[in-house]
C-alpha cells in the first residue's frame, strides 16, 4: 500500500510536470501579438529571457511561465521605448507579486522575496512601440 501512494505521488508530479513543460513550449511557440516581431524567448529554470526588436503599436498581455529554484531573482532591463508603456509584473509559486514595473533602458534591480518553484513574467504591452529586452535570473 506505501509503495501504491509513493508511486501515485511520483506519477503526479511528473504529470504535473510534463503539463507546466507542454504549457511553456506552448505559449513560447505562439508568442501572440509578438509573433510578427519575431521575438526570441526563453523560460529555462532560473533563467528567463525576452527580446523583441522593431515592435510596433502593440497592445497585450503576454504571461509566461519560468521556473526559479531561488526565492529571489534579478531583473535586468534593456529595453527602448518609443511610443506607449511595456510593464513587467512578476508573481512567484504562491501567485504573490515580487516585482512589478515599467520597462527602462538600464536597470538592474532584485525581486522580493517569495516562494520558490512555478513563477509568472507577465508583459503588458500598451500601444507600445520599441525594442524589448529583459532577462531575470535566479538570485
């Protein structure tokens, strides 16, 4: 019966890990309203990364899951901005807010504190034209 209820768990959490794995190639391989800018992204565990050139009068809200094993990370932002807004939220495993702002030229900056696992980088895009480039990186 124990090796019953320690096989199911581990069959859980490998499906639930092939789903969040499925989820993530998903929404990579059908970047949205980006997709005619060709955006390059990248959710690999404790490394995100996000580039966009030449984008032009976009407005969307993009969210995209990322895998950090640290309870912080670090946001590196690169990003020009001609026309309208592009803001970063970040949400850890629990669904809390550790960071939320507007994309800028040059920053570096750390994340609060949160819970380690499933996080989402959310982009909201406002009539946005520019280039986008952000990374965030376990911390």
């Amino acid at each position: 019966m124990f090796a019953f209820s320690t096989d199911r768990r581990t069959r859980l959490r490998s499906t639930r890990s092939i789903v969040q794995l499925l989820g993530s190639l998903l929404l990579t391989a059908c970047s949205d309203s980006l997709s005619p800018f060709e955006p390059e992204v990248a959710s690999n565990t404790d490394n995100f990364q996000l580039q966009a050139t030449e984008v032009t009068g976009v407005t969307s809200t993009l969210n995209y899951p990322w895998t950090n094993t640290a309870q912080r990370a670090t946001v590196n932002h690169s990003t020009t901005t001609t026309a309208g807004t592009a803001q970063v939220t970040i949400r850890d495993a629990a669904g809390t807010v550790v960071y939320e702002a507007a994309l800028v030229p040059s920053l570096n900056v750390p994340t609060a504190n949160g819970t380690s696992g499933a996080w989402t980088v959310q982009l909201r895009l406002t009539n946005y034209t520019g280039t986008l480039n952000f990374r965030v990186q376990k911390l």
